[in-house]
C-alpha cells in the first residue's frame, strides 16, 4: 500500500485554480485509493498543492468526487493538523471567491461553506487568523446563511446541498472559538433567526432545525443574552409566520409554522438538557415562544 501511494504522490502537481476536476496528474480512482489510506500524504507540498486542486471538485455533480474526495480529504487533513496557515488562507480565499461566483447547480456554496466550517474549526482549535481575518469570516458567514435560496437538501442521484445545514456548521465552529466578541456572535445569532423561519415557506425535512439550533445553543454558552434578550429574540421569530389571515389556510405559512415549531423544540431540547445556566435561560422565551404559535 505504501508503494502505491508513493506512486500517487509522484503523479501529483500543482493544479491551477479553476483547473480540472478530479485536479491534473490525479484520477478519481487514484483518490479512491488514497482515501483507502486514509488520505495519508507525507510530503507536505504535494498535500497542499492537492488540497488545492480539490476545491475545483466541490462543484462537481457527482457526490462521491464532491463529498467522499475532496471534501473528505480536506477535512481528513484539517483534523489533523496537516495544512500549514499559508495553505490555510489559500483555501479560505478560493473559498471566498467561490462564494462570489454564480452557482448554477446548487453544489458549490454549500460546499465552500462547509469546508470553510473546518477552515474556522482549525483557528478555533490552534489559531492562526489575525482579528481582522476573524472579523471578516463571521461577516462572510453570517451574509452566506442570509443569502441561502436554495433548500434542497439530499436528492438520491446528486446527493447532498444542504446549503442552511451547511452555514449553521460554519457558524458553530465561530461560535465556539473563544476569540470572538460580543457583537460578532450578535450578528451571528441574528442571522440564524432569519433561516429559522424561511420566508419562502420551505418546510425543512433534512434537519436543518436541529443544525441552526446547535451554534444558537453555542452563543448562549458564552453568555449572549440573558434571559429578558432571549424572550425577545424568540418572540420576534412569530411575525415570521406572515399575517395572522393566513393561519391554516395557506401553504407557506403552514411550512413555516413547521420550521418554527421544529427549531423551537430543537432549542429548547438542547436547553433543557443543558447544565450551563446560560442556556438555560433561554427556556421560559422558547416555552413562551412554542405557546403563542398557532
């Protein structure tokens, strides 16, 4: 096994970015191997020169070279320490950029986010980021999960998008980072409630309420609210539902009373379990906030 993945490190270059999926001197077979190791590549320049190849593949349509290749092997290296920081940054940018582009198929953004999850998860775990980069990623975070239109979650021949699922991941891992201040997980917690209850009446059935409910449940850890800003913030999701002549009678305020009531009980689960007394502040809003739903 050793000589083979000796022989893949050899047929390695360096890809040029927007490059070929699977990236130039590898094939999806020669992938399928190194996962076999897992992803064991022991010369640091071929690893990040393929960590970088393999961003081109989170657009591509087949999940097993989307989701089983690249992101598993960018994630697998992240974990465990095996990108350096100028590598780091590399994937953030491309990541950023590739936010900014059009994604006409639905793969793209969501995958970015969730390989940006792992991106925040290694300056949380051994930081690396200058405030200003921190700054900037909770910016691009927040307006990533704002800007999510497209719900489709796992569909049997493409495989998963989960585009909210995906920024409530990358908001957990800023969330946890004890490095961000008061007003960023603010902002954080403001844009979870915008995708809480969806204004476009999508009714979510691939558990994005239990993920927007995790990085909620992260910020209360650390203190966000207390227990009058909770009641607030939770009774401010109920205009949500849309005019109260719509109550029972029209499909896209019933799928959003699904969402809420989904993410109210997911919170107050979470809560309710928790020992740390800030979370628990959050019950008597979520209580109050499950009562007055229609």
């Amino acid at each position: 096994m050793r000589s083979i993945v000796f022989s893949l490190m050899l047929l390695a270059v360096v890809p040029a970015w927007g490059g070929p999926c699977p990236p130039n001197g590898w094939s999806a077979e020669q992938l399928s191997v190194l996962r076999q190791t897992g992803f064991a590549l022991e010369d640091a320049g071929q690893r990040s020169a393929l960590a970088l190849g393999l961003l081109e593949c989170l657009g591509e349509a087949d999940p097993e070279l989307r989701d089983g290749l690249a992101y598993g092997a960018l994630s697998t290296w992240m974990r465990r320490n095996e990108l350096a920081p100028e590598t780091l940054r590399e994937v953030r940018e491309r990541l950023y950029t590739m936010l900014a582009q059009p994604d006409p198929h639905g793969f793209r953004w969501p995958f970015a986010a969730l390989v940006l999850s792992e991106v925040a998860r290694t300056d949380r775990v051994n930081p690396w980021m200058t405030p200003a980069e921190r700054t900037a990623m909770v910016l691009r975070a927040v307006t990533y999960l704002d800007s999510v239109r497209d719900y489709r979650g796992f569909e049997a021949d493409a495989g998963w998008r989960h585009g909210v699922a995906h920024g409530a991941d990358w908001l957990l891992q800023l969330t946890l980072n004890p490095s961000l201040d008061g007003p960023q997980l603010h902002r954080i917690v403001d844009a979870i409630g915008q995708q809480a209850v969806p204004a476009s009446g999508v009714a979510y059935v691939f558990g994005e309420p239990q993920r927007l409910a995790a990085p909620l449940v992260s910020a209360a850890r650390r203190g966000v609210r207390d227990e009058a800003g909770w009641k607030a913030w939770f009774a401010a999701l109920l205009p949500r539902l849309g005019a109260p002549s719509l109550a029972w009678r029209d499909e896209g305020w019933l799928a959003r009373r699904h969402d809420l009531v989904a993410f109210l009980q997911a919170v107050y689960v979470e809560a309710d379990q928790s020992d740390d007394k800030r979370v628990r502040m959050m019950l008597p809003g979520v209580k109050e906030a499950l009562k007055a739903v229609p």
